[in-house]
C-alpha cells in the first residue's frame, strides 16, 4: 500500500538525545491534537507532528480549514518538526472501500475504529518506527493508558468525553508505548491551555461529521445506486417499499414513511432480499449480543461467566453483562437490561470494574426474527477480508523488515 511522506513543513526532525522520550505525535490540525503537542514538548520529550493526508471528501463546501491544514501553523507555533504523510491510498483501500461493502451489504460500519486500527496503529505507526526510528506515539483521544506494572487502556477521567470505545483496536504490545495526555483532563481545560499557548486552533469546532463524507452525510461516499425495495413486518408481511437499503441502519426510526399507528424500528436489513424489517421498540431491543474480529487487551478476564460492562456504542455508560463465549475470535455476552439496537457492524467494547477496556469485536446481529431478516455476518465475505488483511500484513511486515535493518 503506497503511503509517501512530504518534504519537512519546516525544520527536518532531529533525534533527540534519549530515543525513548522521542514522540510522534498524530496531528489533525484540531484543538485536541494540538495541545497533546504542547503538553508532551512542555514535559521535555521531543515531539515529531505528523498529519495525515486523507481523500477530499466529495462535494465538502465546508466554510472552515480541513484535513489538517493547520497542523503546520501549530507545529511551526510549538517549534516542533512536521511532516504530512499521505495515506490517500492505503485511506482508500482499507476505510473506504470497505464502508461502501459494508453499507451494501446490510451492515453499519465503524470507520473511525478502522482507521484507529488499521491505518493509525497499524500502517503509520509502522511507518514511523521505520522512517524516524521512534517508538512512542500520542494522539489527542480522550482516554487514558494506565501504567501499573502491566500497561492498559481506560475510559478517560472525564466520562462525557470517553473515546476508548474508538481504540480498543489498539494492539496489546503497542500499549506501552502509547501515550493519552488528554486522559485526565476535560475539554474546557484543553481548550484553555489553547488559549494560553495562542495557538491558532484554540476556539476551533469539535467535528462531528466524517472526515471522508461531504457536509456529514454518510450517503455522500457510498457511490451506490439506491434500490428499492420491500417494507417487511416481523411476520414478512410487505408493508411498504424503501429507498434503497444504504439509507437504513438498525434502530432508525425516521425515513421508511410507514404509517402504523405506533412507533416502528428499522429492525433489520437483509441485502440478499434488499428489504429491511420494521418492528416495534422491544423488538430493536436485545440482551444477548455477540461479536467476531476480535481484539483483547486483558486476558486474564476472557473468561466465560466473567462480570463486565459492555458498551454497543460509542455514547452512553457501559452497561452490565457476563461474558457467555470467548475464544480468540469470537465473544459472546448477555446483557443484565435489553439493549436498544445492536447493529451488525457497530462494536462491542468491553470494560472491567476499574474502567479498563478488556476486548472488543465487531457486531454480529442478535436481534432474531422469524424471516431470518439479519444481515449477513463478516464471514460471508471472508475472502474480501483476507485479501484487506494480506495487504495490510504485506505493508506492515516491510515496514517491519525496514526498522530492523536500521
């Protein structure tokens, strides 16, 4: 996968005189990102920017500056060394492409875990270690890595702002080498320490949209014709036609325009029938919910009849469930309270007492019908998947072979 980086934004890095307190820091050119520069140079390490160059996404009218653009202005504020690193294509092949599939095929993606996965962990990461030689890399995420002999990840101190749910994907031996400055901080303070410094991005907006979707509309990066298509009930009765599955997601309530004297859910999606399945709020709702693809980051707790918390998606308190199943790829748990809407292609995050994140996969369908209306596991596109995964292994092994020559 073709990942190139530009010429320096100003000063060429320089290593510092301790390789390990060398740190890349991944710079979107927001407030967050930002102050994790400030605070990690002010703490005496010596800080590398690095800004992703990502696909334009098509149509963007927005009136503010994007894809990182003002990264090198805070770089150049902080006296740092900056690089952009264009991932356009590597951005294409392993967010991209498979969101519009995932979309086509019934399910509801999660790119911002993907890219965190993927690209940032996985392909930059590498290409860091073998480029600069550094070892250590920080992001602006509100979470925290939690040293105490063995290294792991938390919820941040501040609960409304959470992201750990976005970084379970984290390998387990990157962990210690991963660094959250903003873990234990709240916005109002990150947003103050901006002002103080002056940097330029101090009173920038949160973006809340996709990076790679036009004015936050998902529909916008599909590139797929709607189809219409058949309203079921639970029963498979036809109830009305739909604009085309792309436009449904488990749990939505607004848009198929079918009038039932009571409120009805999208309950499922079926790409093979192109039909989605309405029914009413207790038959969104589901206690067992399982997941595959997945990721541990503490391994003494996978065990079945084991307390936790799991979360279905990113808002929200993790709610208490008991892990039913658990092997390397696969997970299972049962929930104390039915929860609203698990949807295939969402994840499951789980946490410990102690706010720990212990695993998390992707969603499976555990919402069960008559009609059999769920969407189609990842399973049924293994050969896609292994072909995804066998370019990223590619990648990431030169990468690997690189640093070691060094």
């Amino acid at each position: 996968m073709n990942i190139r980086l530009d010429a320096p934004t100003l000063d060429p890095w320089k290593p510092g005189g301790d390789p390990n307190r060398d740190v890349a820091v991944l710079m979107s050119g927001g407030v967050d990102s930002s102050v994790t520069a400030k605070i990690l140079r002010d703490a005496g390490w010596n800080v590398l920017g690095i800004t992703m160059k990502i696909p334009v996404a098509e149509g963007c009218a927005a009136k503010r500056s994007c894809c990182g653009l003002e990264a090198g202005y805070v770089a150049r504020d902080l006296g740092i060394a900056h690089y952009y690193l264009d991932v356009r294509d590597a951005f294409e092949r392993l967010i991209i492409d498979p969101f519009r599939r995932d979309y086509e095929q019934g399910r509801t993606p999660s790119p911002c875990v993907d890219c965190n996965t993927l690209l940032k962990f996985g392909l930059v990461w590498g290409f860091i270690e073998s480029e600069f030689g550094i070892r250590n890399l920080a992001t602006g995420h509100y979470a925290r890595v939690v040293r105490s002999g063995e290294t792991y990840l938390a919820r941040a101190a501040d609960k409304s702002r959470d992201q750990s749910y976005f970084l379970y994907g984290i390998p387990r031996e990157r962990l210690a080498f991963f660094h959250l400055p903003l873990g234990e901080m709240g916005k109002d303070e990150v947003r103050r320490l901006a002002r103080e410094a002056k940097l330029p991005v101090a009173r920038r907006q949160d973006s809340m949209e996709l990076c790679f979707a036009a004015e936050g509309d998902y529909r916008a990066a599909l590139h797929a014709p709607a189809e219409k298509g058949p309203i079921l009930d639970t029963a498979g009765n036809v109830i009305g036609e739909h604009e085309g599955i792309t436009n449904y997601t488990i749990g939505q309530r607004k848009g198929a325009r079918v009038a039932a004297g009571k409120p009805l859910y999208v309950v499922g999606i079926s790409a093979e029938a192109n039909s989605i399945t309405l029914g009413t709020r207790h038959e969104a709702e589901s206690r067992d919910v399982s997941a595959e693809d997945v990721n541990v980051l503490v391994p003494e707790l996978m065990r079945t009849g084991e307390t936790l918390s799991g979360k279905i998606r990113s808002q929200g308190e993790p709610a208490r469930c008991v892990l039913t199943e658990a092997d390397e790829a696969h997970i299972a748990v049962r929930f104390d309270e039915p929860q609203f809407a698990p949807t295939p292609g969402q994840r499951l995050v789980l946490y410990d007492a102690e706010s720990r994140v212990v695993a998390g996969g992707v969603m499976l369908n555990s919402i069960q019908h008559p009609r059999g209306v769920s969407a189609p596991s990842r399973r049924r596109k293994d050969h896609e998947c292994k072909t995804r995964d066998s370019r990223l292994n590619h990648a990431t092994d030169r990468q690997h072979a690189a640093s070691s020559a060094q």
